[in-house]
C-alpha cells in the first residue's frame, strides 16, 4: 500500500508540472506583463519605469520559459516558469499581484466554500442514490417512467435559470431567506440555505438518471438472482448487493467534486456574494491577477490527483478483489 502511495505521488508530479505549464502558455497568451502591470497600478496613463518596477518587483521581468541572456542550466532555470513553479511545489504561494497573501486568503475563503459545498455534495449524494434505488424497485412503473421525465427536464434547463428564480421566489417574493451574502457561525446559516437547495435540486436529474443506470446495471447480475433465490426480499438485494457493488463506479463519479469541494463554485459564489474560493479566482482572472490564477489552478490538480489516490484505495474497501500494486 505505502509503496502504491509513493508510486502514484511520483507519477503525479510531471502531471502538475504539465498543468501548470498549460496555465502559463494560456494566460500570457491573452495577457503580458505590461498589461498586468496597467491593470494592478489603476492608472491610465503610467509611465514605462513605474511598469518596469513592478514587473522587477514581482519577478515578471524574466523571460517565460528560455532565458537567451543567460548560460548553461541557467537559461532554464532562471525563467519565470521554473521560479514560479518551483515555490508551487513546496506549497509556497507568495503574495497576489495586489500583495495580498495568497495563502492567507485560501485560509480564509475555504470555510465559506466548504459551507456550501459540503452540505451540497452529502444531501445531493444521499438524495440521488435513494431516489435512484427506488425507481430500480419500482423499474418500468409509471413511477420510474414519470421521474424519469422529470430528471430530463431539470438537467435540461441551465443552472442560472435555477439561481435567479430562487432568489426571485424565495428572496425578494417570500422574503424566507437574504438574496445574497454570508456570515460566519449559526448566523450565517439563512445564508447557506438557498444556494444549498439550488444545487441539490439542479443536480437531481443528471445524478439520478447516472445512478439508476449503474444499479440497473446490477441488478441482472448473477450474485443478484442467487440473493433472490436464498429468499432475501427486494429491498435487502437492493441495500445490500446492488448498493455495494455498485460503489466502484459511484467513487469514481466522487472523485470530480472532491476538488469543487474546496474550490468553491464559480457560478454559485459570484450570484450570492459568498466570499469563497470560487469567486476569489474569478476575481482573480478578471483583474489579470497571475499569482492567484496559478495558486488556484495547481491547488485545484494537487486535490484532483488526491482524490484519484483516495478513490483507488476506498476500491479495496468495498471489492476486495482490487489490489494496489
């Protein structure tokens, strides 16, 4: 197992290394250090050694990725990619291209993510498997066949229309909840319910359609009709075979959100002014602010190939014919 572990965290490393070259060809593609430099200062008209300077102060002023003036294993070494990546590595994130620290702010901004992230992802997780386990019991009745329709029709209206109606219906017509907003504590609970419920629901359709297609997957399986044949009632087959067997494929689908978990959502943050990662990289991408786009982006890898490493190694708990090698 701990060699497994070892092996798989060397093979992420030229993963990361990949992703965060990606990031910098794509963002100074679109965007140069002078014109990062115009939009941090704020100033109309700034003169070239004020750019200049703040390009020097915040390293920007090397070549990317071959530095020609240099010699040797400098002309690598002594680039913006290979700095800047090498203090990703070891977790150092420095300061935003405003002197925030980045580190500080991740700190800070993770609980509000996680406030509605967590609570999304277990009640849309148990709201999804059960209603899904209950239309493979009741599989080809006008049940099954009614949700089913519905589940289209939710996951085929966009999740903006979701939000605003929410916010109309709930916040501005019912007044139950703030339109918008966040505090921390008990207090801040009025603030999580809403979003919290837009995305549990707009979730529904396309988790319980993912769902019910694994179980009934299972559900003509041998070790099925063998569980049936020993006199176990329908709901025992469902909870106690389909259910587990059909974990390996529900892991998989986990792993995508555990990243979203912790990065926030975009969309969410940015329509109820929840101050949490999701909306701290937009904000980030909008004021041209490099230091966090990268931060964010390599945060979000190192938590996507976590969860690969996670998922593979809950494998063995529920199918003990997987082995880690």
């Amino acid at each position: 197992m701990l060699a497994y572990i070892i092996r798989r965290i060397l093979y992420a490393i030229p993963i990361l290394i990949g992703v965060n070259l990606i990031t910098f060809m794509l963002f100074f593609m679109v965007n140069s250090p002078d014109d990062m430099a115009r939009a941090q200062l704020g100033a109309k008209q700034v003169t070239p050694a004020l750019i200049q300077s703040w390009k020097e102060e915040r390293g920007y002023d090397k070549p990317l990725f071959v530095n020609t003036k240099a010699q040797g294993l400098a002309q690598v070494s002594d680039t913006l990619f290979v700095q800047e990546s090498l203090k990703l590595f070891s977790f150092d994130f420095g300061f935003s291209d405003s002197n925030r620290d980045i580190g500080s702010d991740i700190k800070e901004r993770m609980i509000p993510s996680l406030s509605i992230a967590l609570p999304t992802f277990v009640i849309a997780l148990i709201t999804n498997i059960s209603l899904a386990l209950l239309l493979v019991l009741f599989r080809g009745s006008m049940l099954d066949t009614s949700m089913m329709i519905i589940a289209v029709m939710i996951m085929s209206i966009s999740g903006l229309f979701y939000i605003i109606a929410g916010q109309v219906l709930f916040s501005k017509i019912w007044h139950w909840v703030p339109i918008s907003g966040y505090e921390s504590g008990w207090d801040g609970v009025k603030f999580i319910l809403l979003p919290v419920m837009i995305g549990v629901f707009a979730g529904i359709g396309s988790g319980v359609r993912w769902y019910r297609s694994i179980f009934l997957e299972q559900i003509n399986q041998d070790y099925v009709r063998t569980a049936r044949a020993k006199g176990l009632s329908e709901i025992k087959v469902l909870f106690g075979h389909v259910l587990r067997n059909g974990m390996l494929p529900i892991l998989t689908g986990v792993v995508v959100i555990i990243p979203s978990l912790f990065m926030g959502s975009l969309i969410m943050e940015s329509f109820f002014g929840i101050p949490g990662l999701g909306s701290y990289t937009i904000d980030a991408i909008n004021s041209q602010d490099f230091a966090i786009v990268k931060a964010m982006v390599f945060l979000g890898s190192v938590l996507y190939i976590l969860g690969l490493i996670l998922t593979d190694i809950s494998y063995t708990l529920f199918d003990p014919r997987v082995k880690l090698s």
